[in-house]
C-alpha cells in the first residue's frame, strides 16, 4: 500500500513501526555464562533475604489488622493504611524476588530502591533509641539486613546471574 500526499503528490510507503519482534527467552549471549538465577549463590543470598523481608511485612500487616480490630489502634485509618503500604511493599519485593530467581533483572532497581530506604530509616530509629531496647536491636537488625542485600545487588556476582533478556523492559504490541 502506498500513501500519496496531496500537496505534493508523492509517493511513499505507509509508515509502519520498525521495530523488530522479540523473543522474551532469548538472552544475551555471554562467553562466561555461569549460573542464572536461584542457581547463582549471591542470587539465592538475595531472594532469601526478600523473603525474610515479604514474611516481615506480612507480620506487620496482621499486627496493625489485628489492633484495629481489637479497637487498641489511637486512629484506624492510619493503622488501615500502613497495614495496606506493608501489603503493597510485600506484593513489590515478592514480586522482584520472583523475577530474580528466575534470572530476571526487572527486580533489582525497586529492591534497591527500597534497601536504601529502610536502612536510612532503621539508622534514624537505631540513633533515637535507647540502645539495648527490644526495638533497638530490631531496627539495628533489619538495617544490617538491609545493607546486606544493597551490597550483594550491586556486585558484579549478581549482574552476571541476572542476565538481559531482550525484550524485558519494554513489552512489545
């Protein structure tokens, strides 16, 4: 089909999207494939860690549930609503370790995202308790929990697990 403008009466092909089909299996091709995935020892440290984090949030979510419904919460509203924020980041980082441990790297910006964010908060909750109190040593707990996996995605170890699958990022018609 071709298209002839009016005003100039030329001829051209019908503008089509150039973009070639990609196959989301197909990977890049790596000389030092090694392993991809839970397979990768870093990999597993990582999504072990995201699921010790997934269980957390669940808790927090069943305890703020639970408060409101026994009628302890000061403001049910707000209690509601950081047990639907503890749901929503356990759905976010369930989600990324899931991605991860099929080698996937979809998951590792919002993970990181979110390590880097709950140790600045745990670090601010460490430095304004009283140490040696029982939420002391769990805020000081989840920010070394935090730093860990910060670290262990940004090593070199974890980008050749997690390797680029064409077509990942951007979902083609």
């Amino acid at each position: 089909m071709l298209v002839i403008t009016s005003a100039t009466r030329e001829v051209f092909p019908p503008r089509v999207a150039s973009v070639p089909h990609v196959d989301e299996e197909q990977t890049d091709e790596r000389p030092d494939a090694g392993p991809v995935g839970l397979a990768s020892p870093v990999v597993c440290v990582v999504v072990t860690g995201l699921a010790v984090e997934v269980l957390l949030l669940l808790a927090t979510a069943a305890l703020y549930l639970l408060e409101t419904g026994l009628g302890a919460a000061t403001s049910a509203g707000l209690a509601v609503g950081t047990a639907v924020l503890a749901l929503a980041l356990a759905a976010l980082l369930g989600g990324s370790a899931l991605g991860m441990a099929r080698g996937r790297r979809r998951g590792r910006v919002p993970t990181l995202v979110w390590q880097v964010l709950q140790v600045l908060v745990a670090l601010q909750v460490v430095l304004v308790e009283q140490v040696g109190t029982l939420t002391w040593w769990v805020a000081a707990a989840l920010a070394g929990l935090g730093a860990l996996l910060a670290v262990a995605l940004l090593a070199g170890a974890t980008t050749k697990a997690l390797p680029y699958v064409a077509g990942e990022d951007v979902r083609l018609l």
